[in-house]
C-alpha cells in the first residue's frame, strides 16, 4: 500500500462515520476548537486493528502518510497516525527514530 492510498482510505472511513452529535458532544471540551469528524472511539479503535492486521500497512506507509494527516488537525487523523503508529512498535529500528 502506498501512503496516498492510506491517507485516502482513513479521511474516506472519518467522512462515512461522521457524527455531528458527537462532534457536538465532544466539542465542548476543547476551549481552543475542536476540528474533527465527530467518530467514536471504538470506531476508531477498529479501523486501526483492522488496518494493523493487513500486511500491506507498513511502518514506513504510515510514516510516510503521517505528515499529511498531521497537517489537518482533524482530531480523528491525529488518533488514526498515532494508534498505527503504537501499533507498529514491533517493526522499529534505530532509523524510526531518526
């Protein structure tokens, strides 16, 4: 998988399960703004354990796909990165952290 295919399939995935009550709900929370797409996070939870299971969803991908979703600021891209990312903890090297 590439990192433009994984970015695609996460905004894709935020937009289908969008929730303006949540993102209502939730909101009020957050007195800086609160920029999201209103999921669940059990929702996000499985998304990410389904995305980890694949093997075509590798470190590198999801490195390479983080500076794309970071530069939203959409809360849910934000969890998407750095559960993938936790995830992966098998997977790095010295060079991850470089």
């Amino acid at each position: 998988m590439k990192a433009t295919a994984l970015v695609n399939e996460i905004r894709q995935y935020c937009r289908e399960c969008a929730s303006e009550e949540l993102r209502t709900k939730y909101g009020r929370y957050f007195r800086e703004g609160y920029d999201a797409y209103g999921m669940s996070q059990p929702q996000m939870d499985s998304k990410i354990k389904e995305l980890h299971k694949r093997g075509d969803v590798l470190l590198s991908v999801v490195m390479e796909a983080a500076p794309d979703l970071l530069s939203t600021g959409k809360y849910e891209e934000t969890s998407f990165v750095l559960g993938l990312i936790s995830k992966k903890e098998k997977d790095y090297t010295l060079e991850t952290f470089r």
